[in-house]
C-alpha cells in the first residue's frame, strides 16, 4: 500500500513526523540493559530484534535488525539512503508552516490545541486527515523515486541478505532464546 499509494505514503509519514520527537525520546527498558550485560559477560553471542526503534543499540548491544529501521530512510528505485533525521528535515524544509503546526500541537491531552491527536503505541500520532492533505514528502534527490523507511512493512520481505543472516546465526547456535515477541510474522516465526 505504501508503494501504490500517494496518499497512504502522505498519511505514514504525516503521522510518523508527527510522533518522532516523542519516539526518539525513548528510554532502552530493563530488558534492553539486561540483554546487552548478557552479552557484554559473554552469555549472548548473537542478538537479533524485530524491532525497529533501535533501543538495544542505546542500552549497548549491536543487533542484527530483522526488520530494519526507522532511523534510516531509502530510495526504493535507486538503493540511496538517508538517515532519518536528515529526511525529517527535508520534510520540514518543504511544509515548514505544516512542520511548525505540528510541532506544536499538545498531544494526548484534552485541549483544544490537541485537535484530538493521540500518540500511538509504534511512535506515530494520530492525525486527522485534513492536516495530511497538501503535505510535499520528499522524494530521492538522485532518481526522484519513492523514499520509505528501511524497515519491512506487512507484505514485504526481509532483505535476503539479512535473512540469510539470521538463519546462519540460528543454525549455528546451542540455545535461543525469544523474548517479547509473539512470533506471529513469519520472518521470526521460521527462526525458531
């Protein structure tokens, strides 16, 4: 849908501007520390998240990212990457009365410069369709083609290379552990 659709890749990233500032804010959890003094002391060999937000990195560890992350963005006609804080600042260079709007906005509260807008638990907001309407999204400055994420929404696949990877790292170990993951996409799932 993000690749066929203007207005779904208007609406992704209207919201996912939207709920940065807060998503960078975020803390790595217990979990996250734990993991990286696991294999800080050796216990943990290999680790490999789904997740896209990058919060084992700040707790220490280095991950093989399954699904990729949000913290990079990509041209998906010529392969040209940008991290994502240079994107959110295109974003902003081309809507700057938009950018400055939403910047602004009181989320998750009852107030009338909240317009209703809740923070969602992937780090997007919620924000009602008229204030995506006339949003430029920049496009690839080499090629002009479409930027996504470097993350695998549902209906992708995980890169090759990468899965290659992480089955090799699988094959090769005496124990795995899976921990906060419901194992529901295949891309996990076949791991185990």
């Amino acid at each position: 849908e993000f690749v066929r659709s203007a207005r779904s890749r208007r609406r992704y990233w209207a919201r996912s501007y939207a709920g940065w500032r807060r998503f960078t804010a975020a803390e790595p959890g217990p979990a996250h520390i734990a993991l990286a003094s696991l294999e800080k002391a050796g216990r943990i060999n290999f680790l490999m998240t789904q997740n896209v937000d990058r919060l084992h990195h700040r707790a220490g560890s280095n991950p093989l990212e399954l699904h990729g992350t949000v913290y990079r963005v990509g041209c998906i006609e010529c392969g040209f990457s940008l991290s994502r804080s240079s994107f959110q600042d295109r974003v902003k260079e081309l809507n700057p009365k938009w950018a400055d709007a939403v910047e602004n906005l009181d989320y998750d509260s009852n107030s009338d410069s909240s317009f209703g807008m809740k923070q969602r638990p992937d780090g997007d907001i919620e924000i009602d369709e008229k204030l995506e309407e006339g949003l430029d999204i920049p496009s690839c400055h080499r090629c002009n083609g479409i930027l996504k994420p470097d993350v695998v929404f549902f209906g992708d696949n995980v890169p090759k290379g990468r899965a290659d990877r992480a089955m090799e790292a699988v094959r090769g170990c005496d124990a795995f552990l899976a921990l906060g993951t419901s194992l529901m996409t295949m891309s996990a799932f076949r791991l185990i």
